[in-house]
C-alpha cells in the first residue's frame, strides 16, 4: 500500500509519530510519501507536492487537529483516498484517533479491519451576474459573513428556486452534516449525524429572533445573494476565501463524490459527550 503523511505544521510530536509510523510501514513493505516538507526529510519517504498527493497514495495520515484533517479532505477526497486523522489538536471531532492509539490504529489500516465511512461534501460557488467566478468543495461548511466592517448584512435565501427568506443578520453557515457541530453548532445550529443525508441553514445573529435554523434536503440548490450594499465575505471549511460584491450570489449543491474516513473506535454520540461535555453538570 501507499501512506502518505500530512503533518500539521509547528508541532514536533507530529514529526516524530509520521518517523515511527512510516519506519514500521516502510519495513513492511509499504511504500510513504510526505506532502511538502515540514522538517528535513527522513529516510524511507518520499517528498509529494500537493496537487499530487491524492494520486499518488492509497492511504491519507492526517496528524494535527481538524484543521489540518479539512486541508487532508481538499487534498485527496476527489481521489477516493480514505483518511485516518490521528489527533493533536485541542478538540478533535474528526481526527478521532488519540495519539497513544496511532500504532494499533495502523495496524488495523494495514490489515484491512477498519471500516471506512463516507461524509457528505458540497460543491460551493460564487457567481457575479450569473457567471461563475469559482468554486471549492466543503467538507464542514460555507459561511457569509460581514466582511471589513461590522456592519449588518442583507441575505437573500432560495432551496431548488424558493424563496425561503430575507433576512438582517451578521450572516449566515450552510453546513453539512460533519460541519454541523462546528460553526453552525455555535451559531445555535442542530447537531445533525453523520449518516443524514441533508443541509442546515443557521444565521449568525439574526435581528429578528425568530429566524432559526433550517435543515434542508441535501438534494435541493441552495442560493444566497448578498443583497447588502457592501460586500460581505465568503468562507468554505475556514481556509477558502472570496469577497461577495452586492448582488453576487453562492450556490450550493452536493458535491459529486463524498470523503471516504476510517471509522473511529468511539460511536458518534460518545464522540459528543466527550467533547461537548454533555455528561457534566
């Protein structure tokens, strides 16, 4: 097999686990590649840009936090490679794996006893007059946001052509069912589970209190126009940027293919009562 190693930047522990674990795989057998270079290669791996890297492995390694588990997903998803996120970040509801847990959790890769699970992505893209100007794929979620100033936006909301409503906020999250326990989740968002097959809608500071969050089919086109007169910002997965000029508009649809992951050793609601803290009083 093929492993390749994507290191969160700045963090030793993550250079010293990607040397033991590829040290194991490559006495195996198995060939390692390193995306960019974090340190001073190391024998036994072998340096891949990043526009190759989904082709070029069979296995993604993701060490660091869900950060850079998001930056693994823009990678390799479109390449059917599935990911294991081994966690050293502070939260770490996607790099499900702790750290002490890394060498059985390899183990278990190479002998083909984990089960992979596929998440719902979506196609994001930002028009202007009806022509698309570009568009990224999200694994978490889009947020329209204000943009240089704190000033209040103008949304305009469509699913599939209909209106669904027009409304003053500080903007607005479309998140996935993955992203829905991150931006959307603080913004007073519901937690959605990962095998659902939808989109949720949440303002981010409505001025009227009566605008709540909205799930919708995961099917259906969503449209917001930026009917502000200022521009506004968009964010997708928190590492894709574009100013929204008055009148553009960001479409959303379900993305073609899904990201692949190896499944954790926790379910997903002790996932939540641990890192939401639900058990505590």
């Amino acid at each position: 097999m093929r492993f390749g190693f994507l290191l969160r930047r700045n963090k030793p522990e993550a250079i010293e686990t990607a040397r033991e674990l590829s040290s194991i795989l490559a006495a195996s057998g198995h060939a390692c590649f390193l995306c960019e270079e974090p340190a001073a290669p190391w024998e036994g791996v072998t340096l891949v840009p990043r526009a190759a890297l989904g082709a070029s492995i069979d296995v993604l390694v993701v060490l660091g936090g869900d950060g850079t588990f998001l930056d693994g997903a823009q990678l390799v998803a479109d390449h059917g490679v599935p990911l294991i996120g081994i966690n050293l970040g502070s939260l770490g509801f996607m790099t499900q794996f702790a750290l002490p847990e890394a060498r059985l959790a390899m183990a278990a890769v190479v002998a083909g006893e984990l089960p992979i699970a596929e998440r719902m992505r979506m196609r994001v893209s930002h028009l202007s007059n009806g022509v698309e100007l570009a568009s990224q794929n999200a694994l978490n979620d889009a947020a329209v946001t204000q943009g240089k100033q704190a000033r209040l936006l103008d949304l305009t909301t469509e699913v599939d052509g209909e209106m669904i409503s027009a409304i003053k906020a500080d903007g607005l999250v479309i998140a996935t069912p993955t992203g829905s326990t991150a931006y959307s989740l603080a913004a007073g968002g519901p937690v959605v589970t990962p095998g659902m097959e939808a989109l949720v809608m949440t303002p981010i500071c409505p001025h009227a209190l009566t605008y709540r969050s909205v799930v919708l089919p995961a099917k259906g086109l969503i449209r917001i126009t930026n009917t502000s007169e200022h521009q506004a910002l968009l964010t997708v997965d928190g590492q894709w940027t574009r100013e929204l000029s008055p009148g553009d508009q960001v479409e959303i649809r379900r993305a073609s293919k899904p990201l692949r992951i190896f499944a954790g050793p926790r379910p997903f609601f002790t996932v939540l009562r641990e890192k939401l803290r639900w058990a505590e009083r």
